[in-house]
C-alpha cells in the first residue's frame, strides 16, 4: 500500500476521473499504474482514504459511481478499508460508510455486491456500521437498503426506522435498556416520523420533552421529518418545541443542511 500526496500529478488526475465519473479514464490510469487501486490518497491535514472513498464522498451519486467501484474491485481493491487521520477523534469510516451518509444506494450496493463488510466499525460519533452512519445523517434510503441487505439495528436505529417488532425485542431483552436509552429511542422516532414506535417508547416511559440531538425536542425532531399526524399526536400528549420555527417541514433541506456541515467537519 502506497500513500500518495492529494497534490501529487498522479493523484489529482485519478482522482479527477472518479470525481467526472470518468470510468474509462479510471480504468485506463489502473491498468498503467495498477498500484492506484490499493493506494491512500494524503490530504494536507494527514487525513488519508482510498479510491473507494473518493467514489463514495460526500455529496455522493457521482456518474458511474456502481461501474467504478466494480473497476476497482478488479484491480484489488480493499472494499473495507477504513480512512485514517490524524487525530484520533476523527472516525475510521469504510467506503460503504461514506455511500451510506451519501444516501448513495447504487454505490452501497456495489460496496457490498463486491464484498464490503456490511458491519465494519468507524461510524461518526457510534463507532459502528454503516446503518450508524445512514440513521444519523437521516440518510432514509441507504438505511432501508443496508437493512434489506442484512444490516443489524440498535434500538434506536430500529426505532428511526419504525422497525416496532425490533423495538420491542430490544425493550423487552435482558438486561433491559436504561431510560435515557428509550427517550433516545423516541427521539429517532419522531425523526424518522414513525407514530407507532414513539407511542410505544412513550408507554415505555420515554421522555417526552428531552432537549436532544442538534439541541432538538423530540417534536422539533418530527417537525424537521415532515409528519403531520406525529406533531399533531405529540403535541396532543404534551410535547413542545425548543426551535422557534415549528412549522412543518415537507423536504429534507433542514436536517440534509445540519448533516452536511457535520459530514463535512467530520472528514
């Protein structure tokens, strides 16, 4: 494995292809320099990733993204290799992480088609998987899709994602989960507009008012998910909002603007 200067002539044109969603320059530059495939890519702050992760970065769907990553798999690249930095606050995130922040399904697919592990470890902030990183960012499609291929849920990934039967296997398992482990629960819930799981996690003793993630209430979390019935019900039971503007929001542009400046400063 060879690290390469981000600056470098050979670096900037492969990446440059990747970024034009040029496969067949890709595909040419691998075959005369074959060493490109398992090559990390060194930024200026020591941060260094792989061509993979140049085809999933953020914001993702670059043109022919799926064909890359297939070219590149053939070239022997590693499908889960972790990025490293410098500072070790920073998270070692896979390419199927980046794709999965991205909302970037044709490329998880390929990730994972080529033989990515789906519950590598390196999400922003968890730690974990790749749903991790999918779940936090509200990325609604690469989530649904790494759980059709086989990805595992924590309560409160399943709860984002109205999975109520996991739910309930996770409140109900030995040991049981702590309180502020169900109110976070909730919290994703309303995110990710699932009525059925937050009364549940309601019943279960939730906090209804707890000041969460990004400094928001759970019903500034449902105002951001756009689900009407939920804001109704959870003003219903006496939930209110922390944010000032607690009008219902039909578009992800609030919680894709927060997620962007995390994703963002996380890499």
């Amino acid at each position: 494995m060879q690290n390469i200067p981000a600056d470098d002539a050979m670096a900037v044109a492969i990446v440059t292809a990747i970024q034009q969603g040029d496969a067949a320059s890709l595909a040419r530059q691998l075959e005369q320099h074959p060493h490109l495939a398992t090559a990390r890519i060194v930024d200026r702050k020591g941060t260094s990733r792989t061509l993979l992760h140049v085809v999933a970065d953020w914001p993702g769907h670059v043109p022919n993204g799926a064909q890359m990553v297939a070219t590149l798999a053939a070239a022997g690249a590693d499908m889960s290799a972790a990025a490293m930095h410098t500072c070790s606050e920073s998270a070692p995130e896979t390419p199927l992480h980046w794709a999965a922040s991205s909302d970037d399904v044709r490329v998880l697919d390929a990730l994972l088609d080529h033989g990515a592990d789906i519950e590598a470890p390196g999400a922003v902030f968890t730690g974990g998987p790749a749903m991790s990183d999918a779940v936090v960012f509200a990325q609604w499609k690469a989530a649904r899709r790494l759980l059709e291929r086989g990805a595992t849920t924590t309560l409160w990934q399943a709860a984002a994602l109205g999975l109520l039967t996991r739910v309930q296997q996770c409140c109900t398992a030995t040991p049981a989960p702590a309180d502020t482990e169900i109110t976070n629960a909730l919290w994703h819930a309303c995110r990710g507009g699932q009525l059925e799981v937050a009364d549940y996690l309601l019943a279960r003793g939730a906090s209804l008012n707890w000041v969460g993630w990004d400094r928001k209430t759970p019903l500034d979390a449902a105002v951001d998910s756009g689900s009407e019935e939920l804001v109704t019900w959870l003003r219903a039971h006496g939930a209110t909002c922390r944010t000032q503007d607690n009008t219902i929001k039909n578009d992800s542009s609030a919680r894709d603007a927060a997620g962007s400046r995390v994703r963002r400063h996380a890499r």
